[in-house]
C-alpha cells in the first residue's frame, strides 16, 4: 500500500480493486467464464470490423455504423475485462493512482459515445425503413462520417467534464475499491473531500447521455414497427419484428443497468451485478444480433472464408454462436 503526504493529510497513490472477492469458491470459475466471454467478445466485433473493411457491398451506412460500433466495443471491452481477469488471477488487484484514472477515462469515454452511437444506428434503420426514396440522400458519406464523429466527440466531452472534477477530490483513505474497475461511484466513497458536485454533474451527464438517445431510439423503433405492420407477408413481418425486438431488448438492457447504476448507487454487490449488464453483455451480443445475424454478411463471410484458414476459424465460430442463438 502507497502513501504520500500533504499537508496533514496521507494520500493514496495506489487503489486495490477487490473484484468479486465475495464469491471466493467462485473465483476460478468466474475467471474462465470471463476469458472466454473475452475471447468470444473480440473474435466476433474484429470479425465484423474486418468484413466491413474488405466487402465493397457491405460498404453502406448501416455496416459503416456497425464498424464503428465494433471497434467501440473492442476498446470498451479491452479497457476492462484484462483488469477484471488480472483481479481474480490475484484475488484483487493492485492498481496505481494514473492507471486507474486512466481506465475510468476510456471507460467513461467509450460509454458514452455508445450512448449516442446506438441512436445514431436506429435512426439510420428508421430511414431506411421509412424513408426509403430518401435514405440515399439523407444518409450520404459526409452526413455518416458527421454522425459517427458527433458519437465518438460526445463521450470525449462527457467523461472530460467527469475527469476535471474527480481529479480535484482528495483520496486519503481508504484504498480499497469494492467493485471490478475503476468507477466514479466506488471512487467517490473513498474521497474525503466534498463531493456534492460531482455527484450533481453525474446525475446531469448521465441524463444528457442516457434520456434523449433512449427516446430517439424507441421513438424510431415505433415509427420502424408501424412501417412493419404495413408488410403484407407474415414471414417478413416476423422477420422484421425479431429484428427490432432483439435490438429493444440489447439496448434497454443497457439504459436501463446503466441509470439503475448511477442513480441507485447504494449496494455495492447490487452495482456489480447491474454493470455487467451494460459493460459485459452487450460487447457480447451485439455482434450476433446487430450483425452476424445478417444474411449479407453471412454471404460475405462464405466469400471470404475461401481466401484462408483464418476467416474459416472465425466462420466455424460464427455458426456454433448462431446455432447457440437458435436453441
């Protein structure tokens, strides 16, 4: 344990993340689970990035979005799932002052440009679905580069305003932080300074990033299933509804764990459980549902997997997942 002086005060150069240390009998199963949740997560959103990349037909907004969307949820899940596994290789990890705040800052970044970004994409499916005659024009290359970059530029601005204001709180004890990474609500119990302002800008940000792409989002999917009730065919109503239901489900999952989080921040195994919906789950599935799902990229990924061993892997990968979907 590290220590610094100021003034009177001892302050803390280094945290102890304490992971999951209440379920002890767990630890190595809980370790296997998430290196594989790990492995799987990265395998499925660099496939994706790199289908994208080199399939000209799946050059169009909707797989320009869901590219951005990967790389966001490889940097997302790379910024916290080693750490996690790390604290229960040690049964908790030691963690420097700068290492933390760094993984707070690229979490607090990440999640935020999802916020926006997940709206961003079921805007663009609402005009594609309900403005057919228009999307092209709307949804040009400039208008898709601008919206991505709005997504990515907002969660910069957002924890930024988050980083000023816990860097200005004083740490003097206690070191340890009850929950898997380096959060602003177990960051908060530990600073002995007055945190009454941080904890109002918290509650504001997380408005602004939760409330209105929550609304847009279910505001585009009613319009979206209003369209759809207008299929004639049975079998493409259910096929569009097993879409936007899917999509639904993921992302009120996420809002929902995510305000639950921030807003009750009372029980700390409580907060545990509730992040894993929003930080764990949905780099996980949201390949398999926004995706891999796709009749287009299964097409792209037969064409690529005869060009190698590797795509092969991936595709063998890629079936077992679906045919695990289907059960």
């Amino acid at each position: 344990m590290e220590w610094r002086e100021k003034g009177n005060l001892t302050l803390v150069t280094e945290f102890i993340l304490l992971g999951f240390q209440d379920l002890k009998n767990l630890q190595v199963l809980l370790f296997l689970g998430f290196l594989l949740i790990y492995l799987v997560t990265m395998a499925g959103n660099l496939l994706i990035v790199v289908i994208v990349m080199t399939n000209q037909h799946l050059h169009t907004p909707m797989y320009f979005f869901l590219g951005n969307l990967s790389c966001l949820e490889i940097c997302y899940s790379s910024t916290l799932i080693p750490v996690m596994l790390d604290t229960l290789l040690r049964n908790g990890k030691p963690i420097s002052f700068s290492s933390c705040f760094l993984q707070l800052f690229f979490f607090g970044y990440c999640l935020g440009a999802e916020c926006y970004l997940l709206s961003v994409m079921s805007y663009d499916r609402y005009l594609a679905i309900c403005k057919p005659l228009h999307y092209g024009t709307i949804m040009n290359t400039k208008k898709c580069i601008q919206l991505a970059a709005v997504s990515w530029i907002s969660g910069l601005i957002g924890i930024s305003i988050i980083m000023v204001l816990m860097l200005q709180l004083t740490y003097c004890g206690p070191n340890e932080i009850d929950h898997y990474f380096c959060d602003t609500v177990p960051l908060k119990k530990l600073s002995c300074s007055d945190t009454g302002l941080v904890e109002r800008v918290n509650v504001i940000l997380l408005f602004v990033y939760t409330m209105p792409p929550f609304l847009l989002t279910c505001t585009s999917y009613v319009f979206i299933v209003t369209a759809i009730l207008r299929i004639s065919t049975t079998t493409g109503r259910q096929k569009a509804f097993s879409t936007c239901s899917s999509h639904l489900i993921v992302v009120s999952t996420y809002y929902g764990s995510l305000m639950t989080v921030y807003m009750l921040p009372n029980s700390s195994a409580l907060n545990k459980a509730f992040s894993l919906l929003y930080t764990i789950l949905p780099p996980l599935v949201n390949p398999l549902i926004y995706s891999l799902r796709n009749n287009e990229v299964k097409k792209a990924l037969r064409k690529a997997q005869s060009k190698g061993s590797a795509f092969r892997i991936f595709h063998n990968v890629l079936i077992y997942l679906v045919s695990l979907k289907h059960k």
